[in-house]
C-alpha cells in the first residue's frame, strides 16, 4: 500500500511557503531603487524598502566634515570630537 504522506506534504509546504526576494542597492542608487518599487508596485506587489548605513561610512563622513570644518549634528548619532589620550605604564 502507498503511503500518501509525501503528497499530504507537498501540499501543506506549498500553501505555507512564500517567496522573498531582496534587491540591493547602493551608494548613489536612489533613483534605481525607485524606479525598482515604482515596477514592483505598478504590478501589484508591495516592496518594503529598508535604508541602512554602515557605522565605518558614519565615522568616515563624521570625520571627513570634521577636518573640513562642517557642521554635523553629533547630537542625533551619538558622536564625539575631542582629543585622545592614551596612558601607558613605563618598563
């Protein structure tokens, strides 16, 4: 006798399973990724869009504008500008 488990399976995965694709975009590439989620949109799905920044660009720009005598709000992003001091015991 076959056992009808397999089958009773498939079905149950297939309801269950959905699909997620992520597409990656960077620096620079707003208006790739609106035009992206304009198509996406335009053909009935709703993308969910995520921005993130990498903490080592944040200390780049931080400092970039720091050097050059810009302004930044250090505030909002938890940021120091100050002088470092390093204390060592001598041999």
């Amino acid at each position: 006798m076959r056992s009808l488990f397999p089958l009773v399976v498939t079905k149950i995965t297939r309801r269950v399973n959905t699909l997620e694709i992520t597409v990656s975009f960077g620096r620079n590439e707003d208006n790739k990724a609106r035009e992206y989620a304009n198509l996406a949109e335009s053909s009935g799905y709703q993308p969910q869009q995520k921005l993130k920044v990498e903490p080592m660009t944040l200390k780049a720009l931080y400092r970039e504008r720091v050097e050059k005598d810009l302004d930044l709000p250090s505030e909002h992003f938890n940021l120091f500008k100050g002088n470092k001091t390093k204390i060592t015991r001598s041999k």
